[in-house]
C-alpha cells in the first residue's frame, strides 16, 4: 500500500504559489548537493521569477563550488528583474573575487561593475552601504604617479557628490565622510565645494525623512503571488503606490532625467513584489509613454504579457498603444492571440477585432470578417449587435444594417436581449409597423418565463407610440400572459396604481411621491401573501418588507426613484424564534443556580420550571409568546408589575442574568396583545440608567401619591425607578405578603416570603 499524501503535501502541490511550502522545500534544497538542487531551483523561480532571495540561494550555490560560468549565467537572468541589494552585493563580492589577480584589468572590470551595480540600485535607501563600499575600493587603488593619484582623487570626489544627493539610510555618514576627505585634500578648495553641496545634502536628508515613512510601510520579504483580495496584500499594493506617487512628485527637486530614473527604480522595485497585478504594469507603461518614451511602454506590456499572460486588459491595451503610434500589423497580431486565447470572451474578441479592421482596412475588409466571424460556434448575438450598429451608425447604411438585424433574428429569435436591441434600432428609425411586427413575432415564441423584459418594453413602446386604447390593451394582455408563468394565488391580473405609476412617469419624474411608492409595495406584498400560511400577526408585521420580484415590481414597466430601492428580507423564510432549536454544538455554561445555558437559550424549558419559584414559573407561563429575540428586560418588569399573580411559596432564587423565553403555553395577560406588539416592533429604548435629580423628583412624587394604583399609572421606563416602586409598595403590603417575590427574583434580588 502506499502511504497517502499529507494535506501540506496537497496543497504544495495543487497551489504552486504556496508560499510556505516554497519556504520549505527551498530549505531542503539548500541541504542538497547542488547538482541534485539545481532542477528544485528552476521550478521554484519559474514560480516566482522575482523572488531575490531565492537567486541569492541559487546562485550562491555554485559560487561556493567556484563554479564561475554558471554564476555568471545566474546573475546575468535575475540582477535586472530582481534590484535588491543584498542580491546585487553578492554580485559585486562575485565580480571582486573574479577580478582580484587580474591586475588593472581586474580593477576597471570591478569599477565597471560598480558603476553598473549603483546605476541601477544606487537610488535604493538601503544602498548606502554600497556607496561607501565602492568609495573605499577606490581609495585603496595605488597611485604611482602624481597624476594617477589625482585620477583616483576625482573619482572618489564624483562618487562622493553622487552619493550625499541621494536619499539613503548613510546619507548623514557618507556627508561627514565628504567633509573629512574634501579638508584632507585641500581645505582652500573644500570650503567652495562643501557650500555648494551643503543645500543639495540638507535637502536629500529632508527627502530621506519623508521617504522612510513609506518605505517602512514595505514588507520586503513578501513573494510575488497573483492576488486574493487578502487585508495584507491590499495594504502592500497601497504601500507602494503611495510611494510611487512620492517619487513622482519630485520631493528633491532634481532634473528631470533624474527623476525619471528613480520612479523607473520604484517601479522595478514594486513589480518584484506585484509581479501579478496588470495594474501596476499597465500604470508603469502608461507612465512610460506620457513621459514620451512610447519603446519603453512597448517593452514593459511585453513583460507584462509574460508576467500575466491571461490578461485581456493589457493585451487590448498593448493593441491600443501599437495602433496609436501606427503600427498596425503587430497590433494585428495581438488582436488575433486575443481570438485564439479568449474562449470565454470570444464574441468580444470578435466584435473589437472588427472594429480594428474596419479602422484600418475598411468597410470591406469589415465585412468580410464578419461573415467569417457569424459561422463560428462561438459567436452570439452581440457580435450581430455590435456589427449592425457600426454598419448604421459609421457606414451610415440603415438597410444593410436592418438586414444584419434580421438575418441574425433567425438565429436568435429566442434571445430576449438580441429582440431588445433589434426593436431599440427600429425605433430609431420610427418604423413603428415593423416593432410592433417583432414584439408580436417574439412574444409569439417565447416562453412566458423569457417573456417579461418583452411585455415591458412593448408596453413601453405603446406609451410613447400608441394611443390610450392600444396601452390598455397590451398592459392586459401582459396581466394575462405573465399571470400562467406566476406562483398559485398571486394577483397579477388584477389592475393596480403601478400600472397608472407606469403610464405616467417619465424618466426620473413620478406622478406620485416616494412615500406612496412606499404605501403601494407594502400593499402589494400584503396582497401577493395573504393567502400564504403562517401566522398573520407575522404577515401583518412583516408587510413593511417588499419581496424581489413582487408583482408590483413586475407589473410596474420603469425602475422606482432612487428613494424607493430597498432591499429587503425574504420574509416567507422567517420563522418564529425558539432558543430551543438552536442548540446542539453551542458551548455550554452553567448558571448559579445550576441551570445549564447554551449558547443564547436554555437547554431545557421544562427542567427551568422545575427549580424555580413556582410564582415566577407561573409568571413565565403566563407572558405572551415570544416572536423575534428575547424580551428587553424593562418589557419583563413591567408585565410583572401589572401582573396578579397568587403568592406562592418563594424556592430558590435564580440568579442567573441569561433572559428568560416566552414559553409555548398560552397567553391569559390582558396586556398580551399590547406587550406583543412592542416586542414585534422592537425593543423599547432604554434610558440610562444613572440617577439624575429630575428622575429623583418624579419617583418622589409618585411615592407621595399613595391614592394611585401601580396599574393605573403609566408604565416608567427606568429599570431603577421601577425597582423603587416596587419595593415601596412590597413594603406597604409585607402583611399579607409580598405578591411580586417573583419579581424581585427575576430582576436579580435576593427576597424572603414573610409567610410561613
């Protein structure tokens, strides 16, 4: 038998851009004889072809075996993808060891690789370290002459000058460095030298500044994965295009060319990471071209198209580019691996392709493909569409486009869309006779399901082009026809005020305000419900709500004011609510007084009745049903304190917070209609509960007025004050018992019966 594959094994090997299966088998790779690593390499660069810590792996393989040619192969495919300068430090401690017993020539390769290294990362704000390295190789140099001596002194100096304009994290060390070189050199020549660059380096120091903010917003270890919409991903994809806005802002002030060349840098520097966004190429190549560089736009689509190769987005883009500096034929060929890639777009393949065509061939040319194009399997009716239109709007042909439109109609009958479009262009023409041919033909051959956006733009059209009779006419005979497609006991047929709403609205104008539109959808889903079966308390409450695709929405033949979009529940999926059926795999917890909780409810309704007071078990029995989520506290007391509940033996108290259920028995409160209703509604607001001298009064004053009954006064909405008056009449009453011990065990106070 053989052993089945881990899950991590799975994934590594379904998801090629597993970032931390990458991460792993590069670790198992590094144990490997290079030999045997080589082939583990490739196939994870082929994945993440930017990734530069990969190359450093790879490459610093071989040099560790000397194996120079095969170093230089590496370096020479990853260095300008990959601008990273621990990379690019690995190559230059390649190029000095290579060069180190070469004599001169050794030298001038190395300063050659130098000057070629910080050409293309020298803008980097971690390159400091490399400024200072190529400055203290050139300070090494022997001079055995006066004149060498002051060769190798000029370099240093243009190095240095290089170096202090450049914002980098050594860009202070390498000024000081400057000052001490220019004194030691000649301190008549560094007092004009040092004034003139002292402006450029305080500027370059402030850019540095505002530079690292958004520099250490970067995660540099990120690898390059096409994007998942992941909360990190976006955060990095901001990051960097708020640096790239920086740069093009030219924070330094510097010349042009210049500049060019450090947002060229970021870019680079960005597309390691985002490598998969065409965003960021197509910003790039953009970029590019505006500056007037339309070759360097062209390159960068040509990567980019390697990069991500199923972007249609940028091969049109790419065609655009070609075709506006006139180059048609490899606009050409990029429209045709467009035809040959696009099998889930291909009907737009075609039709932008004919318009290519007919921009830079002609009429015919246009033609003809069409006719190839109309026999493909995969072309729809767009593409008759779209072909129709440029005939009669460029050609300004209106009868080879009317007979575009019908040849594609025997083919296209049954495409509610194409019938649309076809009617659109005949009232272009104001050939009235022949839409109302086509309705009758289509309308004839559909399904009533297929049917609706025909009935309602037919309607339409006799709005504008008929008279009240034929409107009349064709909105019943729409009632009927939709009324056999419709679900048992709607009432589709029947006339209502949408269909006046329908007749006489014009564009964004409403015979009618927002507030009757409102009134009309909720009486339209009463009626559509009524006949359903469910409680009617929950049809009633639920009539607010107007379902998508009621019969007002269908019937009505224009969209409602913006005012009037709401979305909705679907309340025919609504059911009472019960904590009862939401237990299960909810994690229990225990109450003090034993009982054991889950989740929202209790576990069991009927054990509850057992442990508590049999007054508040009566209490519990007697509140109305419950419909929606648990009773609001406030709601519970003030049943309580309207309710005449006998005095029972008081058990122990439960002291648990978690809020009761309604329970299924029947209601007998007189209040049950009037407590049900607020439930329904919501629950009340709760005023705080903080003691405020003007609540203090009025619960004075009520306690003073000891001639009005706890029933007749209006319910207060403080839970604080409530608990007042209750214990002030428990004490005006303790001789025969307090009745609302129940209560005072609800709310969470300990009470003693005064009875035996």
């Amino acid at each position: 038998m053989t052993e089945e594959p881990k899950k991590g094994d799975d994934n590594a090997t379904t998801d090629i851009y597993n970032v931390e299966a990458a991460d792993i088998i590069l670790n198992e790779a590094q144990a490997l004889p290079v030999t045997e690593a080589a082939p583990i390499y490739e196939q994870l660069l082929c994945t993440f072809p930017t990734a530069a810590k990969y190359w450093k792996q790879y490459v610093e393989a071989y040099m560790a075996i000397n194996n120079d040619e095969v170093t230089k192969q590496i370096f020479s495919r990853c260095l300008l993808n990959c601008l990273q300068i621990s990379l690019w430090r690995c190559y230059i401690s390649f190029i000095r060891k290579v060069n180190e017993k070469k004599g001169p020539e050794g030298v001038e390769e190395t300063k050659k690789a130098f000057d070629f290294m910080l050409n293309y990362v020298g803008y980097d704000i971690a390159s400091g370290p490399v400024w200072l390295e190529y400055i203290a190789f050139l300070k090494s140099l022997p001079a055995k002459t006066a004149q060498e001596e002051s060769h190798h002194m000029t370099s240093v100096r243009k190095v240095y000058q290089r170096a202090i304009v450049t914002p980098t994290h050594h860009v202070e060390q390498l000024w000081k460095d400057y000052e001490n070189f220019e004194n030691t050199v000649s301190r008549a020549l560094a007092k004009g030298l040092l004034s003139e660059y002292q402006p450029k380096f305080n500027s370059a120091k402030a850019v540095y500044r505002e530079r690292k903010k958004h520099v250490d917003e970067i995660d540099w270890n990120m690898l390059a994965v096409p994007p998942t919409g992941s909360y990190k991903e976006e955060q990095q994809c901001m990051a960097w295009k708020r640096l790239l806005i920086f740069e093009k802002g030219n924070p330094q002030r510097i010349d042009t060319a210049s500049a060019n060349r450090r947002i060229t840098f970021t870019y680079e520097q960005s597309l390691m990471y985002l490598y998969h966004y065409p965003d960021l190429w197509y910003d790039y190549a953009t970029w590019h071209a505006n500056s007037g560089s339309v070759d360097s736009a062209i390159k960068i689509f040509q990567r980019a198209l390697k990069a991500v190769p199923d972007s249609e987005l940028l091969k049109y883009a790419y065609a655009e580019l070609e075709e506006s500096r006139g180059a048609i034929q490899p606009a050409k060929k990029i429209y045709e691996s467009l035809l040959a890639s696009s099998s889930n777009t291909m009907s737009l393949a075609h039709i932008q392709f004919i318009r290519f065509i007919r921009r830079t061939e002609g009429v015919e040319a246009a033609r003809k493909y069409f006719l190839d194009a109309r026999k493909s399997l995969s072309c729809t009716y767009h593409v008759f569409v779209a072909y129709a239109m440029m005939v009669f709007c460029v050609d300004k042909d209106p009868k080879a486009a009317h007979n575009i439109f019908e040849a594609g109609l025997k083919k296209f009958m049954n495409e509610p869309g194409y019938i649309l479009e076809y009617a659109d262009f005949l009232c272009r023409l104001n050939d009235d006779r022949n839409v109302r041919a086509l309705f009758e033909r289509a309308l004839s051959s559909l399904p009533p399901e297929k049917s609706v956006e025909i009935w309602i733009r037919f309607c339409q059209f006799e709005q504008t082009y008929g008279d009240l009779t034929s409107v009349l006419k064709v909105e019943q005979r729409k009632k009927e026809a939709l009324s056999r497609s419709v679900e048992e006991g709607s009432t589709v047929s029947e006339n209502t005020l949408y269909d006046v709403i329908s007749r006489y609205s014009f564009m964004d104008l409403w015979p009618c305000s927002s507030k009757d539109l409102d009134h009309l959808a909720r009486q339209e889903w009463l009626v559509k419900n009524i006949n359903r079966r469910g409680d009617k308390s929950n049809l009633l409450n639920g009539a607010n709500i107007t379902e998508k695709g009621s019969v007002g929405l269908m019937t009505n033949s224009k969209v409602l004011p913006p005012s009037a979009k709401v979305v909705y529940p679907d309340t025919a999926r609504m059911v009472i609510y019960d904590p009862r059926q939401t237990l299960g795999s909810e994690t229990a917890s225990t109450s003090a007084s034993g009982l054991s909780l889950v989740g929202s409810g209790l576990k069991a309704f009927d054990d509850i009745l057992k442990v508590i007071s049999p007054t508040l078990a009566a209490f519990i029995t007697n509140i109305p049903p419950v419909e929606g989520p648990s009773p609001d506290i406030d709601v519970v007391l003030s049943i309580l304190l309207q309710s005449s509940i006998p005095t029972g033996q008081t058990g122990k108290p439960a002291t648990s917070h978690q809020q009761m259920p309604g329970g299924p028995g029947p209601t007998t409160s007189d209040h049950s209609g009037s407590i049900k209703t607020r439930m329904n509604s919501g629950p009340p607001h709760r005023l705080p509960r903080d003691g405020h001298s003007g609540k203090r009064k009025d619960l004075d004053r009520q306690e003073d007025d000891e001639s009005t009954t706890v029933q007749s006064r209006p319910l207060p909405r403080d839970v604080f004050r409530l608990r007042q008056i209750h214990r002030s009449r428990g004490r005006s009453t303790s001789q025969t018992g307090s009745a609302a011990s129940g209560g005072s065990a609800f709310s969470g106070d300990q009470s003693v019966s005064s009875t035996d």
